[in-house]
C-alpha cells in the first residue's frame, strides 16, 4: 500500500479563523485608572456618608466598586503574544477564533484562551527494527521537522496533537521501511539506502497525509540512522564486499580487454611483428593474466620459440 493508498483523513469539523480582538494598551490604561479612581470613590463616599448625606455616599461607593469590578475584567481580558506563539479563543467551549497578532491584545474577558506554539519543531524517533521488502531484520531512525499550520485542528480535531505526531511518524517510518529494500537487487528498484533523497521525499509525502487532520505541516523529514539489524549485518557485510568485489572485476576486465585491443592493433598498424592466430591468442593470454592478476607478474625469458 503506498502513501496515495491511505484512507483519506475526515473531514476537518473546524478551520482557524482571526478572533476578534485589539490593542491591549488602551484597555490597560483605563483598567489602571479604575483600579486608582475606585478606592478614591469609596473613600469621598464614606466622607459624604459620614457628613449626613448618605444617599450621595451610597451611590458613590456603589459607583466605585462597579468601576473596580470594570478594571478587574479589563485586565483578565489581556494578553501577551510572543512571536512563534497563538491564543485560541473559546467562549463557552464555542471556538471564536485565533490570536496570532504579537504584542498585548484584548479580548472578551469571559472566553477562555489556549496558548499554542507556532514554531518549527522536531521529532526524532526512536531507532525501530522492522523488516525491509525482503524480509531483512534492519534498523532505522528518522527525524521530522514540522510546524502547527492550523491552530484551530491541531486544539480541536485531535486529543493531543504532539503525541499524535509522534505516533504518526513511527507508523510512516515503519510503512516506508517494509515498502522498500534496504538495498535493491535490481539496478531500476528503489533502495533505502541507495534512493535516500527518493524515499525521504515520499516519506514526508506520506507523512504530510497522516497528519494533516491536527493542522500540521511537514517542511522536512530525513532518515539519521539506516543499518541492518545485528544478527544479520556481518552476513550481509560480506554479501556487500562481494557484490563490490565483483563489480570491481568486472571494471578491470573491461579495461583490459580494451588495452588489449588497442595493443594489438597498434602491432598490426606499425607492422611491429607478423602474429598468427595462435600467437595472438599466447599474447592476448598472457596480457589478460598481467592486467587483471591481483599480484605483480613475475618476467620470464623465453630462450627458445613459442613451440618449445
């Protein structure tokens, strides 16, 4: 199954949008001012009642403690934003919206606000042992760098949207991990190892599918460890030397067939000496062990012809 194959996620049942609100410096001001004016008030009212007219004083210290219980809402109305950070805003558990604006804010003091971090983040995961396409034990890590995009899915669509991540990328690491070899038998396949920047790409793909539900967007994802698993790696570190041996072989032999063509046909151009059959076949044996032996050859003069 392939990332396009993944059931599609629901449909999200909230967007983010801006909540209503503004400057917190005005609303500050004021709320200072009646934090200062309202035990003044009280004070003239109690003056006033104390001189006789009690219904003067009574209002005033009404109007007082009224201007107090304004000053105290004002202020449980502010906010502080940093940049990197978001309020969202309920009111009576309804979503109002979102604050991303930097600085002090106010809102409707009566609404709750959850404080959330829109800044770049990474996940590492643990090093998981899973089996390749072929059935290989290997093990692997990969690290995922992500950013909330939308406020209001990652609050509301899912419990907890940093576990969420956390499981979700295993859960991709794992499914790419037994999709693909970690080395390809054929030269056209996809490998773990040799096709890293492919399968980083559909990894993030695929990642970008899974977590799309908690409003969260996937800039990078890398794999930071690729090796198989213990019990298997020396077998398949000789299986490698071979493989390298091999083609090693293979690249020294078709390099020196080539020398012994162009030696050959540069005898026959500057007519150096005339070779028959057998003896092009002694040269080009004896020139096929010199260049494709693995020690130095040892010279040896022949005294008689080739025949002797």
């Amino acid at each position: 199954m392939s990332a396009t194959d993944l059931p599609a996620p629901a449909r999200p049942q909230v967007r983010e949008h801006p909540a209503g609100n503004a400057s917190g410096t005005l609303p500050l001001l004021l709320a200072l001012l009646g934090l200062l004016a309202g035990p003044a008030g009280v004070v003239l009212g109690s003056m006033a009642a104390a001189n006789g007219d009690g219904g003067v004083g009574a209002a005033v210290i009404v109007t007082a403690c009224l201007l107090m219980l304004a000053a105290v809402l004002t202020l449980c109305g502010l906010n502080s934003v940093a940049p990197g950070e978001a309020r969202v805003v309920q009111l009576f558990g309804r979503y109002r919206g979102t604050i991303r604006t930097e600085g002090l804010r106010w809102v409707n003091p009566f609404t709750s606000r959850a404080k959330i971090s829109t800044r770049v983040r990474n996940h590492e995961t643990a090093v998981l042992k899973v089996n390749d396409a072929y059935g290989n034990p290997i093990e692997l890590a990969a690290v995922v760098v992500w950013q909330v995009e939308d406020t209001a899915q990652a609050v509301f669509e899912v419990d907890d949207f940093l576990e969420f991540v956390s499981t979700q990328t295993e859960a991709a690491v794992r499914h790419i991990a037994i999709e693909y070899p970690y080395d390809a038998h054929e030269e056209a396949g996809l490998s773990l190892r040799g096709n890293a920047e492919e399968i980083t790409e559909k990894l993030a793909a695929e990642l970008h599918d899974r977590v799309a539900a908690a409003g969260v967007r996937i800039i990078e994802s890398r794999f930071t460890h690729l090796a198989y698993a213990p019990e298997i790696a020396s077998a398949m570190l000789q299986r490698q030397q071979a493989s390298a041996v091999v083609a090693a072989r293979q690249q020294i032999v078709e390099g020196a067939v080539g020398m012994v063509e162009q030696a050959l046909a540069r005898i026959s151009e500057q007519g150096v000496v005339e070779l028959d059959e057998e003896r092009k076949a002694a040269m080009v044996s004896n020139l096929m062990v010199v260049l494709c032996g693995d020690r130095a050859p040892q010279p040896i003069i022949n005294a008689g012809t080739l025949y002797q």
